[in-house]
C-alpha cells in the first residue's frame, strides 16, 4: 500500500521562549523535525507533506534542505489539529492509500513503531491510533477502548471523571485509509472545550460508520514531545541513551558510553573504539575498526578504515580521513583530504589542503589557508616531511618526498625531492654567552652596592 507522511509543524512553542520555531531547535544537531522526517523516510513514503504556521519560512526552508521533494502547506491560523491534516488535503489529491499522521515536536517515535501501524491498517483497521500508557495522563487524550476496538478518543478537556481515569493515552499519531479520512475530517466540528478541530474525532465518526478503529501501543518515551527547553534536554537524553545502546549493539567499543554524543546521521562501523568525551556533530562517517580516542569533536567528516583520530583532535566539515592516517593531539583537520598512511600527530592546522599518502607532518606545523580575504590550498605530495612549526602559506605545492626544514616560512612551491629551508641563518660566536653574562652580573653586583 503507498504511503503518504503528514507532518505537523504549524503550533507555536511558545513555552520555548526563543525566537527560534521550536521545530528548527537542535536535537542530536538535527533540527527537531529532520527527526520526525527521518522515521517518516523510513516507510519509503510516496509524498512527504508538512503543515507549518508559526516560522513558516525558515521552517520550510530547513523542511527543503532535509528532503527536497517534501511539500509544504501553510496553515494560516491554528485551529486544531484535524484543521491542520486538513491543510494538506490538496497535496492529497489522486492519492489512494494510507497517511501517517506525525508530530514535527515528537522526535523519538521509532521506524518499527509507525511500521506496526501499517500493519494495524493491513489488518483492517480504518483507523490506527498509536497510544501508550501514561504515568501521569494529565493533559492528553485518553483512549476508549471496548472489546479491543478504539471506540473514541476523548480530550482531557472534555472528558468526564470516569474517562479521565483512563491511563491509555493518545500521542498523537494516526493512521488511516487516505480517503476515509478526507472524508471523516470533513465532518469535524469545534464544538468541544477549546474550540479547535481536533483530528481525534475522527475515532468516533469512523465508528459511527461501523468501521473499525484500533489503537496500538507503545512505551511512553518514545511519544515524549517536546514543549519547552527541559523537554529538549529530556528528549537529548533519551536520544543518546538509545543511540548508545544501538552502537554498542551494532559493534562499536565505547569506552564511556555516557561521555558519547551522537548526532542524528552518525554513521559508525563495526570495531570502531571510541574513547571518552567525543563529540560527533552532523554529518560523520567512522569506517570499521577506525579508532576515536577521547575528546575529540567531529563534524562533517569521513574516517577511513585503520585510521586513528585525537586524542583532543577536531575534524571539521569536509575532513576525509584515509585508510591507516593518524591524526594526533590539538590536531584540527577542515576541507582537506589526508590519504593514506599520512600522519599529523601533534599540535597542526590543516586546511584547505591535500596531504599526499604517507606524507609526515611534523608537530606545530600550520597550512596557512588565509589571507584575511580569501582561502588558499595546500597540496603536500605523497611521502613528503613536513619539519616542525613550518608555516606553509597557501596557494603553495610540495612535491613529493619533498623535505621542510623544521620552523620554515614556506611561501614558495617545493620540487619534488628537494630540501627546503627558510628560516634565519643559526649563527654561533665561540665565548660570547659566558662574557655577556659575566658582564650583567657585574652591572648587579654595582646597583645593590
Ligand atoms: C494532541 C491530541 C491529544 C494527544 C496529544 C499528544 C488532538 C485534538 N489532541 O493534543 O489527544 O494526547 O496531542 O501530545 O489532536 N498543530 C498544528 N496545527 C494546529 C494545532 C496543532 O500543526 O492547529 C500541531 C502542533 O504543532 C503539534 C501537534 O499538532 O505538533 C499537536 O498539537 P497540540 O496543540 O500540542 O495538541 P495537544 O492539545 O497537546
Ligand atoms: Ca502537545
């Protein structure tokens, strides 16, 4: 059956307090909503469609950025939550299948729990309703189940005692035969305690019709929503407890798993050891049996088989690691490719670069990459050696098997082969050291007398 996403974005976040929509808020440096869109990818959807409101422009164009074939409506003023599928009901059009309806706020929802809702469609529920027994029920909508079948779901708000004593609780998120639904949402009425539109009333209306509802269950965490800055901070706990739990799982050593922070598109491989304090931000690729020693911050970079990054090293956006490379200790790595079996292992700057295989990069050595206007590239050739605290300042090349006197300004390029030296001429005056002391002790032995 063809698949069709609605996300919903278009409510405010106030409790937020930032000028920031709260669905463009960093969870696992993803924006809250890349998170619902990622367990959305998951079901291959046909069309993925996203209702915002409030942050309208930013938010769609952050939606863009993630998936490009994504379809964004405008939901004018907040009506509720039936009023808002409602919005994506044009983008419907000539759809036969089944939507899922998401929350942008509800990050934790996994792949296999909106799974279990197609099945639960498949099985020939018109309507699925994913639920979860709440510790504290309080605001949300509770779930009236008979005999199995989701009678109703009725909202805090306009429940009565009894049914408030119900713990089965609504997350929010349905599924339902794409026609059944335009259909039942058009019969939705305001008339309730707030005077929204609430796409829950659909259960009932659906029953009204005799067709079937059920409701399908999940643990609590997995529907937390994030409301305010404390729920965010929840929400990065529970996302990295399980993120390492999944890589331990898959094979990864963590030395201190509570000290690893994953990001939502982390990719590690199988005998990767990762020590304490690492940070991976977006868009980071770890191949098997690459090695991530303690307290080292990554993003936008890809780490080759064999490769042995930090401690302390920083690879930033563009980084690509070769097989076997050793990047060392105050290491930073930016927009450079570092091919095989080179090694940089102390206290270096490469940037705008291209170290040739086996090249060696000797402690202190800096690519200087800016003019104060514009970047400039590197290009060190295979097996070249680097001497300490060498200035290379770019554009400038070095050959291959190239050889940098240690503390070389080097402005100019390097044959192949050839020794390079440009620093200042060591001179040496036999006695000369001894005399000058000699003779400053006397000048302080005269002003104390
Ligand atoms: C909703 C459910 C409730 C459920 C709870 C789970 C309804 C009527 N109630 O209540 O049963 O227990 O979620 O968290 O559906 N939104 C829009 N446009 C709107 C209104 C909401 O896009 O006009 C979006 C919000 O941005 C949010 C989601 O829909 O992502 C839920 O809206 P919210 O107002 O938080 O619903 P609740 O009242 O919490
Ligand atoms: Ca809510």
């Amino acid at each position: 059956m063809p698949v069709a996403v609605i996300v919903l974005a278009a409510g405010q976040g106030t409790r937020m307090n930032s000028d920031l929509p709260k669905v463009l808020h960093p969870l696992a440096s993803a924006p809250l909503l890349a998170h619902a869109l990622a367990a959305a990818r998951a079901l291959d959807p046909e069309r993925t469609i996203l209702v915002t409101g409030h942050g309208g422009e930013a938010v769609d164009e952050v939606a863009r950025g993630i998936d490009p074939e994504i379809r964004v409506v405008h939901q004018e003023e907040q009506l509720g939550t039936g009023h808002a599928v409602r919005q994506a009901e044009a983008e419907l059009a000539g759809f036969e299948g089944d939507v899922v309806v998401l929350y942008a706020d509800t990050p934790l929802v996994r792949a296999e729990t909106l799974a279990a809702m197609l099945e639960a469609r498949a099985g020939g529920a018109a309507v699925v309703v994913l639920g979860f027994e709440a510790a504290d029920p309080g605001g949300y909508g509770r779930l009236v189940v008979a005999d199995g079948a989701l009678e109703a779901i009725v909202e805090a708000k306009d429940a009565t005692p009894g049914e408030r004593a119900i713990r089965l609780c609504n997350s929010g998120l349905m599924a339902a035969d794409a026609q059944t639904l335009v259909a039942l949402l058009a019969e939705v009425t305001n008339d309730n305690a707030k005077g929204e539109y609430y796409l829950t009333d659909v259960v009932a209306l659906a029953r009204a019709r005799g067709l079937d509802a059920r409701a399908i269950t999940c643990d609590e965490a997995e529907t937390l929503g994030v409301n305010s800055r404390a729920d965010l901070a929840a929400a990065e706990a529970a996302f990295q407890a399980r993120a390492r739990v999944d890589a331990l799982a898959n094979g990864t050593t963590l030395i201190d798993p509570a000290t690893v922070w994953f990001a939502l598109d982390t990719h590690v491989g199988r005998d990767v050891t990762i020590g304490p304090n690492v940070f991976f931000g977006p868009e980071v690729t770890v191949e098997s049996g690459a090695t991530i020693l303690g307290f080292s911050h990554l993003a936008g970079c890809h780490i080759s088989r064999g490769a042995s990054v930090g401690p302390f090293a920083r690879l930033r956006p563009g980084a690509e690691i070769a097989e076997d490379v050793h990047i060392g200790n105050f290491v930073e790595v930016k927009n450079a490719i570092v091919e095989e079996g080179a090694k940089a292992n102390h206290l270096t700057y490469i940037g705008d670069a291209r170290i040739g295989a086996g090249a060696n990069i000797g402690a202190g050595t800096i690519t200087c990459n800016y003019d104060g206007v514009f970047k400039h590239r590197t290009e060190i050739g295979a097996h070249a050696f680097i001497g300490s605290n060498s200035a290379l300042v770019a554009p400038v090349r070095i050959g291959e098997r190239a050889l940098i006197g240690a503390g070389s300004v080097i402005t100019q390029d390097v044959p192949a082969d050839a020794l390079a030296v440009a620093r200042g001429k060591q001179e040496v005056k036999p006695g000369l050291g001894g005399r000058l002391m000699d003779g400053l002790r006397a000048l302080k032995k005269k002003a104390t007398n």
